[in-house]
C-alpha cells in the first residue's frame, strides 16, 4: 500500500472516532475560515458599494 493511500485511509478512520485533537484541528479551521470570511466583508462592501456610486468615465459604455 502507497504512502499517500494509507494516509487517507488513516485519515478517514479518525473521522468517526470524533479523537479530541481532530476536533481542535476542525474548530481553529472553521473559526480561522469564519474570521477570513468577516474581514474579506468588512473590508470587500465598502469599496464594492463606493465603487458602485461613483460616476466612472467608462460606465456609459
């Protein structure tokens, strides 16, 4: 058996054995993907809306 298969295979047992340290992996990658997704937000509207309402040059085209 290849290294990478038996990796997943691995991997794929740990999955219903819910192992303490699987779960604090998945929650830091859920709370690190929910934060980047607020910032991107946060950041990405403003400029999207300001962009929208300004009267650009080449808007009437």
């Amino acid at each position: 058996m290849s290294d990478v298969t038996q990796s997943v295979s691995s991997a794929f047992w740990l999955i219903p054995e819910a192992d303490s340290e699987l779960l604090g992996i998945v929650a830091l990658s859920l709370r690190v993907s929910l934060t980047a997704s607020i910032v991107a937000l946060l950041v990405g509207a403003p400029i999207g809306a300001s962009t929208s309402l300004q009267a650009l040059p080449c808007r009437r085209i």
